[in-house]
C-alpha cells in the first residue's frame, strides 16, 4: 500500500488555479507549482512527500490527492491502483461545474469520454460504499487529454464523489442555481439544523436558496427588494420583507432567528456593519452562511481578511469553500 507521492493534485474551479495558487503559496510554501489544466493544478512536494489523508484546507480546491500524473491507457491505470493498492475508483470529469454550464458539443463529448473509460476500469474496482479509510484512486477526466490520475485516504473530510462533484436533487419548479449554492452549502459544511429553526436570508429572490432551507426544514424570513417567485412566496414556512438590508428596521423581525444566510453580492464589511445593526433580533443566532462575491484575484487576496472580518460575527468556527454550483463567489460558514 502505497500512501505518499512525491507529487500532490488539486482540483478547482477552471478561472481560478492563480488564486487556488496563491492560497497554497500562502498556507503550504512546501508545495511548488507545476504542470496544470483548467480547474486541474498539481504540486511537487519540496519538504516531505505528500500523505494520501492530507487536504490542506484551501478555500478553492475541489479536492486534493497525492498525484500519480497522468495515465495514457487503462492498463497504466490499473497499473497505478495496484502500485497504491486502491481497489476503489472515483471516476469524473476534472470540472464538476453544472452540466448546463458546457456548451452541448462539450457536453456530449465529455459523456462520451467518460462512458469509454467506465467501460474500461469499472469491472476492475469494488463497487459499494467506501470504507473510512480505504484509499481511492481518483481518475480525472476531459475529451481528447489523457486522465490524471490521483489518490486519496477516504473520510468523512474528503471530497464524497469522483471530481469533488456534489450531487444535488433539484426538486421541480426552483426558480435559480441559489437552491443549488444552499444545498451544496448545508452538504458541506453540515450544520446542525433543528425541525423549524429560523433562517434570516439576505437576498433572496427569486427564491432558489429559500427553497433550500425549506427543504432542510427550516423557516426563512426573506429579505430582498426584489420580489421572491410567487410558489416559493406563497410557502407557509417563508415570510418576505421587499426591502434592501439596510432599510431593515430590526424591530420588524421576528423573535427566534437561528441562522443568516446572505446572497446579496455584498462585501464582508457591509455585511457585518448590516448584521451589527440589526444586532438586537440576532441574539439567538448560531451561525450563518454567506456567498461572498471574489470576482478577480485581488478580491481572491483579500479573502483572508474578510473572513477575518466574519469571524468578528462571534463565529467560533469560519470555513469557506468555493464550491461546484459557486461562480463569482465563495461560501463562507460560520457557528458560535
Ligand atoms: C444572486 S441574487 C440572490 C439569489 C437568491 N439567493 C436565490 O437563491 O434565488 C442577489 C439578490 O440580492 C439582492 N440584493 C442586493 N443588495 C441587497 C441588499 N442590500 N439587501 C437585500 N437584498 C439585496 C438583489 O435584489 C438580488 O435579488
């Protein structure tokens, strides 16, 4: 069993390897830089090689793995599994964006590659759920370029799917990707949510984040000038103020808030000056989860100090992760 590689993969969203980049420069100044795809960078471990169970803790990593580079043929794959000693496969695209995003031609080809090396690899691997622990091979895919191949100690921690994809039940008649952000969100970060509890949302319409709490079971207070799609407004669990953060008056609010949630584009700063007046109906609150807008590298360098700046919430635990259905933005989580 082999649980080291000289070399260390992540993956990220395609746009975003400088900033993944520098986060790395930042957090692990072991790990150089080296050959890279769109939404694909590896590292050369400088220091020690790199553990199968590490992930450093990177805001717009996917996922990590200790590398193997690339493999031309399935027999160099099996090859790689058996040098590991992973019987285990996580197969997918290297950009787990959602599908809608490709252009179809992309999307066709991408199907078509994948399906060509599921035929191939799948009957060698066990099939099932993936123990703590085992190491699986991750087999990184895109049309006409040879897989990356990497590998990764399985846990709780790690990503859960091949690519870092996350899986997401769109129920019928959502009205925007928000549900997706939201789902994808309460998948990662698992707060602890109890049947009813109360969830400030910042920016809402048209509604597809608010229809994710309340497929989570919880009651939202909707706060948005603009208006929330008529179904999701019409939800007994929602009420909805058309109103901008700032013209809030917090006496407005109803006693019990549990949680924020704010998808209103707005910077660390304003958003913790707006939470900071409306203070006084926020006692209760346990945490919240905020998309934080990072639309060109200098936003990406300020990110540290922004969520500096959200810890100042009271959080005892900030995270953010940029995760597959995030663009311009990353989603911050933090618990008292
Ligand atoms: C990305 S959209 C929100 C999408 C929504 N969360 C969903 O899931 O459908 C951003 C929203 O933020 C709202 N917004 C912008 N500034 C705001 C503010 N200061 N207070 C409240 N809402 C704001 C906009 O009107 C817009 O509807």
């Amino acid at each position: 069993m082999i649980a080291t590689s000289p070399f260390a993969l992540a993956t990220c969203q395609p746009g975003m390897e400088r900033a993944l980049k520098a986060e790395v420069a930042r957090l692990r100044p072991d790990l150089h830089s080296g050959f890279q795809r769109p939404g694909l960078v590896t590292f050369k471990a400088t220091h020690s090689p790199f553990r199968a169970d590490e992930a450093p803790a990177t805001v717009f990593s996917r996922l990590w793995a200790a590398s193997a580079g690339p493999c031309l043929t399935p027999d160099a794959v099996f090859a790689t599994a058996a040098d590991i000693g992973s019987v285990r496969l996580f197969l997918g695209p290297r950009d787990v964006s959602p599908p809608e995003d490709h252009a179809p031609a992309l999307r066709a080809a991408l199907h078509d590659e994948l399906a060509g090396w599921e035929r191939a690899l799948r009957p060698a691997f066990t099939t099932g759920p993936i123990g703590v622990g085992e190491l699986v091979l991750d087999v990184l895919v895109w049309p006409g370029e040879p897989p990356v191949v990497g590998w990764h100690r399985h846990g709780p921690q790690r990503h859960q799917e091949p690519g870092g994809a996350i899986t997401v039940a769109v129920p019928a008649g959502v009205p925007s990707r928000g549900f997706r952000k939201v789902a994808e969100a309460l998948r990662t970060f698992s707060p602890t949510l109890a049947a009813g509890d109360l969830v400030l949302e910042l920016g809402s319409s048209p509604g597809g984040g608010t229809r994710a709490w309340l497929e989570a079971g919880c009651r939202v207070v909707a706060v948005d000038p603009q208006p929330l799609h008529a179904e999701v407004r019409a939800n007994a669990g929602v009420h909805s103020f058309a109103s901008r953060v700032g013209d809030l008056d917090p006496a407005q609010l109803p006693p019990g808030i549990r949680w924020v949630a704010c998808d209103a584009g707005l910077s660390a700063d304003d958003l913790v000056s707006a939470l900071n007046r409306l203070g006084p109906a926020l006692q209760q609150v346990r945490g919240w989860l905020v998309m934080l807008p990072v639309a060109d590298d200098a936003a990406a360098k300020r990110l540290p100090a922004a969520l500096q700046k959200l810890a100042s919430l009271g959080a005892s635990k900030v995270a953010a992760r940029q995760l597959p259905s995030n663009r311009g933005d990353v989603v911050v989580f933090g618990q008292r």
